[in-house]
C-alpha cells in the first residue's frame, strides 16, 4: 500500500514542487496552504506523512502538531522550517515531531528520509500486530463466556502435564489456537509446536511427512528427510483433522503414542523422540469407529482428555470482543486507525448467527476493512447480513445459557443502551442507574462493554 502524505505549506510552488516529486514516487499525495484546510483534509485522509511548515497564514505549525498526536498518533509529522526559526522547530520536536526540514527542501534528502521513516513505520507496524496477536490471542481463545471460562479452565488443568488432548468443535471455532495455547501454557513452551494437517496429504506423502523417510525410499525421495514427528522433538505435535488419517497410519500413530518410537519411510532402524501429541477434529470419532473407519484402541489413546470448543452462535456474549479484536487488528494492517463499526451493523453483527464460526468473523472483519471508502463500516461492506435470518433479541437472551450468562448479557446490552443514551458520559449513565460512576466503570470493564 502507497504511503499518504499531506504537505502543509502556503508556499503554494514549493508545495506543488514537492507533490510533484513525491507523485512521481508513487507517494498518495493532498496539499493544503492553511491549517483550516489541513483539519478538513485530515479526518478523511489518515496520511501516513504529515509535511508542516511552521508559519501558515491562520496559525503556527506547533498549533496543529497536538491534534495530529491525539487524533492520529500513528502519523508522522515532519516540520518545514526556515533558517529563522529553528529553535521552533527543536521545540516540536520535543512536543512529538519526528524531524524537520529546512527551505528550501533538497529533493533528495526529503526521499531518503521518507525511504527511511517508511522502512521504520513498516517494521513497526509489523511489531505491533505481533504484539496485538500475542496480547489478545488468550481472548481470541477464551472470551469472556462461561463455556469458554470452562474449556480454558480445563486447559490451564491439562496443560503443564504430557496428557494427550483431543480437542473437538465444529470448523471454524479456533481448535489450532486452542492447541497453541496448550502448548504456550505448558514446560515445553521452549521447544517446537509442529502442525501437521492430516486431510491434505495422500497416505504416503503424509507418512512421509510425520515419520519422514529414508534416500530411496519412494521415487522422488533424493535425500534422508526428517519427519515432522522429530521436528517437534521436546515440544508439541499437533495432529489436526485426525478423523481424515488413513487406516493403515492411524496403527502406525498408535505405535508411535504408545512407545515413542518409529521408524523412516524406507528405513530399518527404530528411532525415539519426546513429544506432546494434542489432536483436533470436527467430525464425530465414535460414529467414525461404528462405520470402521476409525480405530477405537487409538481413540481411547489420544482421548484422555476431551475440550470441546462451543460454536459462536453458543456464546453470542464473546462476539463483542472478536469484533473489536478482529478491527483493531486489520484497521493496524491495512492502515485505517479511525475506522468503526456503525451501530445499525454492530446490532446486526451481534444478532448473526455466524454458522462459520470465528473463522467466518475473521475473514468479514477483513474484507470490510479492506474494501471500506469511508469511516464507518456498513451494511454494505457485510453484504451477508442482508441474506442471512438473524438471530432476535429475544432468541439472544433466551438461548439455553446458565443464568448467570443470561443475566450479565442483559447488564451488557441494558447498559450500553444508556451510555448511548447519554453521549458515552459515564457520569449522566451513572445517576440514570442509580449506582457509583467508579462501579459503573469496573461494569464496563467487566463486560467488555466498548
């Protein structure tokens, strides 16, 4: 994605000069030659770069540089200065600016300090989306729910141990994570987390692919290869799509669980590693077994312990978070920090019964993101919602839930409704509810209510 740069300077031909030098750099390029003009241009533009001289008809500068900070704090403020007013300018730069220039601007040295900021914002950029995917992917996993409470308190009881987990849950609800999560959660944190996928390979190729194979084996095998199984030595084997493992690998796996030992594709010698198994399926494994083709020894083998992830449309109270997550995450990515939900989408958004599963969330949030013109996301950008039958209000809150669950949803959408009422002043909310604005803060925080 081009880099946005707003130049901000009355000297309308040293503008132009500059824009026309930066366009032929495919910089995405808007001028103004006052801050008046600046501020409309602004909220709509989200550059990336802000050009500022310090002397503008209607103001300074230094008048514009803390509403850039607070608005977009993500946007780079570079100070357009004369010789004359250069201790000005150290001055914004202790206030937030990331440099300045002198004019005259060297065409040349303007490219190859943007080159540079803009290598610099790129890796910070990708800093901070792992950042944000360390930081949130525990509540990616959990939520806030109680049948997410209960899986997770299952998986912080398993996890420190080398019990194998056989995660079940319907496409879509976040088994991988869950899995990486255990690993995260337990000794072996240090070592690998190897993913296989047992639904993508032939049954050679993926025989290959987890014990790996010997030179010769098979036509193509030019070279010893290890397998994934001791590529995961000391850490966490993760067998996704178990239900779709062939027969004849499901007794080989059950060697491998049992003993610890296997041998190469073409090979005669017994090798050992040390890993954590943890399987995942979305199909039913005993009815896999009545219809043979399932073995029911390596059932029993990899299902010590059961977590089941629920569907979203089990946990409607977790949708709040995804959303925020999921736009936090990609508005970063594709460089839109002001971008919001609409309320009209975000009622409707919560009320979809999201039959995909976070997986289907995650990639609406995307291509919303993505494909949005404007500053909020609407029903246009979730063209879905106009086909799909939502799920009501009263089905919501009705849902079999415990009742504790049905209770806090109520708190949740009640108090969000006043709040909205009031402008988001907590202070008018709280007389409204008749309770302490410090405890109607710990609520909002409690409830996730954004």
């Amino acid at each position: 994605m081009n880099s946005r740069i707003l130049i901000v300077d009355d000297d309308t031909i040293l503008a132009q000069e500059m824009a026309t030098l930066l366009a032929q750099h495919e910089y995405e390029i808007k001028t103004a030659d006052c801050l008046t003009r600046a501020r409309e241009i602004l909220p709509d533009f989200w550059p990336d770069f802000v050009l500022l001289d310090l002397k503008l008809p209607d103001g300074s500068g230094l008048d514009l540089l803390p509403e850039i900070r607070e608005k977009l704090p993500e946007t780079t403020v570079i100070l357009l200065s004369g010789y004359g007013s250069i201790p000005e300018a150290v001055t914004a730069i202790k206030q937030g600016a990331e440099d300045f220039l002198t004019k005259p601007v060297d065409p040349e040295h303007l490219l190859v300090k943007l080159q540079k900021l803009q290598a610099q914002r790129q890796r910070s950029t990708r800093l901070k989306i792992l950042e944000l995917d360390w930081e949130n992917q525990r509540q990616m996993v959990i939520g806030h729910s109680q049948k997410m409470q209960e899986v997770i308190r299952q998986c912080k009881a398993v996890a420190p141990g080398n019990t194998t987990v056989l995660i079940t849950g319907e496409t879509g609800t976040g088994k991988h994570l869950l899995a990486y999560y255990l690993h995260q959660n337990s000794p072996r944190r240090e070592f690998p987390f190897v993913y296989v996928n047992c639904a993508t390979l032939s049954e050679q190729l993926l025989e290959s692919d987890l014990f790996g194979h010997e030179k010769g084996a098979f036509t193509g095998a030019i070279s010893r290869k290890q397998g994934r199984v001791e590529l995961a030595r000391g850490g966490t084997l993760f067998l996704d799509e178990i239900g779709e493992l062939p027969l004849p690998l499901q007794a080989k796996l059950l060697h491998f669980i049992e003993y610890g030992e296997f041998q190469r594709v073409g090979g005669t010698q017994t090798l050992r590693t040390d890993v954590r198994i943890v399987c995942a399926t979305n199909r039913d494994l005993p009815q896999e077994i009545r219809a043979g083709r399932f073995r029911e020894d390596l059932f029993y083998r990899i299902n010590v312990v059961q977590v089941d992830i629920p569907p979203l449309r089990e946990r409607p109270e977790d949708i709040p978070e995804l959303l925020e997550f999921f736009l936090e995450r990609f508005r970063r990515e594709v460089n839109k920090p002001g971008l919001s939900y609409s309320d009209a989408v975000r009622e409707k958004l919560l009320r979809y019964p999201w039959p995909g599963n976070i997986r289907e969330l995650r990639n609406a949030v995307e291509r919303a993101v993505v494909l949005c013109s404007g500053r909020q996301l609407t029903e246009k950008e979730f063209p879905f919602l106009g086909e799909a039958v939502p799920i009501s209000r009263e089905e919501a809150l009705f849902a079999p839930n415990p009742l504790q669950t049905a209770v806090n949803r109520f708190k949740r959408e009640y108090i969000a409704r006043i709040l909205q009422q009031t402008g988001g002043n907590q202070s008018r909310a709280a007389r409204i509810l008749e309770i302490q604005r410090t405890y109607l803060n710990r609520l909002i925080k409690e409830l996730k209510i954004t």
